[in-house]
C-alpha cells in the first residue's frame, strides 16, 4: 500500500484523449524510469498529478498510499508528501534559495507550528553537505540568471530539504546540458532510498546511464507499452521506440 498506484488512467484536454488507459505503480524505496518519444503524453501525465487545472480525468485513479490524490488540491497533494520537479517557479528575484525553501517548509507544518531557524539552517546545511552542494549557493536569489545546472541544483536541494514521500521530475525533452545531468543524477543517487519513490520521466536513455532505475517502463500512444528491469532501457536504446510498440502486450506488470 505504500505506492504511488496509477490505474487505468485516461486523460483528456479539449476533446484529445493524450493518456489513455494507463497503469503503474511506483511504490516508496523504488525508482522507476517512464521512457517514451515527444508526445506519448508523459509530461500531460505529470501534470496530472501535480493537479494542473487544464486537463480532464476521464476514467481511472491514483492513489497515493491509499489515498486517492485526484481529490486533493494541488497544495494538498505537496503537503501530503509530493513532490513535482516542474513547478519549481521560474525566478523569484529577492528571494533567497535559503528563505524560500524555509517558506516552503512553513507550509507543509500544521497550522500553529513554527520551523525554528537553527533546526531549519541545521537540516538545510545537512542536505547540502549530502549533496555536496556548496553553503553560499542558498544565498542566490531563486532562478535568477541561473544556469541550468543551478537550477537543477536548486531542484534537488528543494527535493532533499521537504523530503517528500514520491517525487516525480519530468526531464525536459530538449534535453540537458551536462552539468544539469550529472546534478540530477548525483541528486537522485544520493536520495534514494526506503522513504522515497521516484518516478524519472525522461526522453533520454542518457540519463539512465547515471540513474539505474529499479524498473523501466516505457510509454506510447498514452499508454504503457512495456514494462521491465534496467536493460529494457539499453534494449531500447538499441532497438528504438518503434520495437516497444511493436508488439507489445498490454501492461502486465505486477
Ligand atoms: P511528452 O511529454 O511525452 O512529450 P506531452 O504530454 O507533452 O508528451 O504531450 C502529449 C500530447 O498532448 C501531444 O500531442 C501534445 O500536443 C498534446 N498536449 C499536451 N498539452 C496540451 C495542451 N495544453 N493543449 C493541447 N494539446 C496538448
Ligand atoms: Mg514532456
């Protein structure tokens, strides 16, 4: 029961159906890989799930230990214990990393209850020696003028401090440099573990040469067209998309 269970998920915007009839489950401790080309409706998926207002639930649920996520306000879901990598905002000048992360973890603390600065600065600080990230980062405003590698930085310090239950990062298709890469890599590397699920969605196999998920599954058409351990991602890197569709069975996967 401790999973991120996705069930039958159809998804529609205007009157496309982008996912249609889709199945996974990302139970805490794991890290899955969701692998498929420019529009097979990962990044749609993703939004779903943080709660973006634009796109119809048609058919199907998503439990988040047990607990049904669709019906949860977009904060809610965050205070529960998700994390979405893509709404990190954009830029926040004046802001400080430090200030907006402690703001953030505000937020998630029942009504009345105060962070205190030294347990904010000492758990802030040990996340960070973790990471191997330097201290004078968190004085940056947020995104401003950052690279992509800082913004990536940003991300998984942000991922490391809420220590959410499942994190979903969706990896832009336009790929990224390698600095923002191996930041990503490294990041997820040094946070995985029993408290933590991982849905990586990504376009690239590259970045499962740094990341060896628990599993690969791999999305077409809005839908999961297979399912399997690390090597589907080299089968795939050898065989292309169009061998995944190819007769592919329907998900039976656990
Ligand atoms: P992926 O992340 O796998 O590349 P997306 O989820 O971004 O795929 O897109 C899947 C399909 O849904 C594409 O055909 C895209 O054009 C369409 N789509 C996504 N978002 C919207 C939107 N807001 N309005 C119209 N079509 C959309
Ligand atoms: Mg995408």
């Amino acid at each position: 029961m401790k999973e991120l269970n996705i069930e039958n998920l159809r998804i529609t915007i205007g009157d496309q159906e982008i996912v249609r009839g889709l199945t996974l489950r990302v139970p805490r401790g794991e890290v899955h890989a969701l692998m498929g080309p420019n529009g097979s409706g990962k990044s749609t998926l993703a939004k779903v799930l943080a709660g973006h207002p634009d796109y119809q639930v048609t058919a199907g649920k998503v439990l988040m230990d047990g607990e049904n996520l669709l019906e949860l306000e977009p904060d809610e879901r965050a205070r529960r214990g998700l994390f979405m990598a893509f709404q990190y905002p954009s830029e926040i000048p004046g802001v400080t990393i430090a200030n907006f992360l402690r703001a953030a973890l505000q937020s998630r603390l029942p009504e009345g209850e105060e962070l205190e600065a030294t347990d904010y600065y000492a758990r802030l600080y040990e996340k960070m020696e973790l990471l191997g990230m330097d201290r004078s980062f968190t004085s940056r405003s947020v995104n401003e003028g950052f690279s992509g590698g800082e913004k990536k930085r940003a991300e998984i310090l942000q991922l490391a401090v809420l220590e959410p239950k499942y994190a979903v990062l969706d990896e832009t298709d336009s790929g990224l440099d390698i600095d923002a890469l191996k930041t990503v890599a490294h990041g997820v590397n040094s946070l995985r573990g029993p408290d933590l699920g991982i849905l990586l969605i990504t376009h690239y196999q590259r970045l499962l040469n740094y990341i060896v998920p628990d599993y690969v599954h791999v999305m077409v058409g809005g839908r999961i067209v297979r399912s399997g351990r690390k090597e589907l991602a080299l089968e795939l890197e050898e065989r292309g998309y169009d061998w995944a569709r190819e007769g592919a069975v329907e998900p039976a996967f656990r």
